[in-house]
C-alpha cells in the first residue's frame, strides 16, 4: 500500500462580503491537487466564515456555505497549516475585534499566513505586517498604503512572500498564489498538472505583472493586434523584426508602426522585447535552464544581450534576479 501524504490543513477565512473567485479560485486549486495527486488527499480545505453563522455574502449577489463559522470549533486546539484571509477589495478596514484577535492568535500556530486581495487589510490590523513587503489589488494600493504607512508595499507583483506571509493582488491572481503553494508543497508537476486542469495559459510567478504587455495589448480593441499577441507569444524564439510583424498582417511598416504608437503607446520593437523580457523572468523562476537556454527561447541573439536587456530595464542581471527569488523561498 502506498505511502499517503499527510493531509494540510487549508482554512480559507473569508470576512463577509467577498470576492467571489477569491474564495472559488483557490478553492477549485486544492480540490484539483487533492483529484490529481498520487497519495489522496493532501489537503483538507475549510471554508470559515467571519461572520454571525456559516452563510457567506458575497458581492456577485449570491451566498455561500461556509464548512464552519469562528464561533463554531475551538480554534485554539485545531491544527492549521495554511491559513488564507480574504475579503473584497474595498474594505479598508472595519473588521470585528474578535476577528482580528483571532487572525493574531494564529502567528505562532500556522506554517503559512496568505492574503487574497483585500484580506490584507485584516492582517494589517493584527501589527503582524510592520517592516514587511507586502501586495494586494492594484486598485486599492494607494489606500493601503495611506492606512499602513509602515509596511512596504509592492505595486508591481501579482504575489509576494515574506517569510511566513504571502499576500496576493487576489482575483485570478488567487489561483496563482494558491498553484506555488501546491507548487512548494507537492513539486511542480503537481502544480502544472492542476494549471493543465484549471485550462490556463501558465501558472504565473510572483513577480509577474499585474498590469502585464500582454494584458495591456488586450485591452486595445484593434482586430490586428488582438490577431498578433498569440502569434508572437508562439514564434518568440524567431526574428521579429517590423518588416516581419507588418507581413503577418499584411500591412505595411508605417501602418504598423502608427497602430502600436495610437493603441499602446510603444514601438514594435520595444513591445516585443518587453514580451520577451516578461517571458525570461518565468524562465528564472520556474526552471533551471542556463542563460544560453534562456535566451534563446526568448528571442534574444545572445545570453550577453539578455543581460542588457535585464540590466536597462530591471536594474540588475538575470543570476542576480535568480538568486534573489531563491532567497524569497
């Protein structure tokens, strides 16, 4: 008989109302590992209301059922791994007592803290994030930031971890955080085997974007630029040169260049190689491919000109970005 993986206890907190896909995306994650994994079941996930009873609001308008409410179980003798808080993103704050002396009775208990969107506004409360770097939802950054003016928080990243603290800017953003853990605990392949489930492009890491080039192509309502993000994100590794862009179009260079400057604000050329340079920071973090490896996936014509390309826009080389992410983990 085979070994069995001992089970993690997963506790979703939601403080009423929520985000619906904050609570749904992680959720459907675990449940898929526990489907896809060799020795069933490593999680065992709970979804804990913080409100009066079990029942959930939530602001697509409809409600949930929760496992269990806080008042429900003696907290302080149940076994927690992973504790994950969430809440929408416009609450900036006004949480019961009883809620957030809970949340900080849980420091020294739980291997993980996690937030989903606006969930790190409860956990700010507890004084448990003083000195630590931190992200939540783009749109509610400046906020934060204005209640919370001793923590440090990233506008960048689509997650970050901070020694036991993992904040997220939540919505689809959720199942990424919710992937690495899986990730971390389980191996990648469990993880990737779960993105494949889940139907998604990539399970994206914590530096990823929020507000990424690709997502920033999408929003232009440009029938040929929504034609050609796909095919450049499938013929990365070639030459794409304006001339070869303007071909797959049909259209000439002028035209093309005119229609990057109106619907993006860029050049062709600087869009791919910020496409090719989102693209070689995955690489770091999700595989061990040499730089050579790396660049050549991407587009680049050398390692050497990845390195310039890294150092112009992020400010350091690639190693020195594979070592920093390595010592966040």
């Amino acid at each position: 008989m085979p070994n069995r993986v001992p089970t993690k206890k997963i506790v979703i907190l939601s403080i009423p109302p929520i985000d619906l896909l904050n609570v749904a995306g992680p959720m459907e994650a675990f449940r898929l590992a526990n489907m896809l994994a060799e020795n069933k079941y490593p999680y065992q996930v709970e979804l804990v209301s913080a409100g009066p009873d079990k029942t959930i609001e939530t602001e697509a308008g409809i409600s949930l059922l929760g496992h269990s409410c806080l008042r429900d179980k003696k907290w302080d003798k149940f076994a927690i791994d992973t504790l994950i808080i969430t809440t929408n993103i416009a609450s900036f704050g006004m949480y019961p007592a009883q809620t957030i002396e809970w949340i900080r009775g849980q420091e020294s208990r739980v291997r993980r803290i996690c937030t989903v969107s606006g969930g790190i506004f409860a956990l700010a409360q507890t004084g448990m994030l003083e000195g630590k770097h931190v992200t939540t939802h783009w749109r509610v950054m400046d906020e934060f930031a204005k209640h919370h003016p001793g923590v440090h928080v990233d506008d960048r990243p689509i997650w970050v971890k901070d020694g036991k603290i993992y904040s997220s800017a939540g919505m689809s953003s959720g199942m990424d955080l919710a992937l690495n853990l899986i990730a971390d605990d389980h191996g990648d392949r469990l993880a990737g085997e779960v993105t494949k489930e889940l139907v998604m492009f990539l399970r994206r890491p914590a530096d990823q974007a929020q507000l990424s080039f690709s997502l920033m192509a999408q929003y232009s309502s440009h029938r040929s630029l929504k034609t050609l993000q796909p095919w450049i994100h499938e013929h990365l590794a070639q030459e794409l040169t304006v001339d070869v862009l303007a071909d797959q179009l049909a259209m000439s260079r002028s035209t093309l260049i005119r229609i990057f400057k109106h619907e993006l604000n860029t050049t062709p050329a600087k869009y791919i190689e910020n496409i090719r340079l989102e693209t070689a920071q995955r690489f770091l973090q999700m595989t061990q491919m040499n730089l050579d490896s790396i660049a050549a996936k991407c587009g680049f014509t050398s390692a050497d000109v990845l390195r310039r390309v890294f150092l112009r826009n992020i400010g350091i080389s690639p190693l020195t970005y594979r070592q920093q992410l390595s010592k966040q983990e």
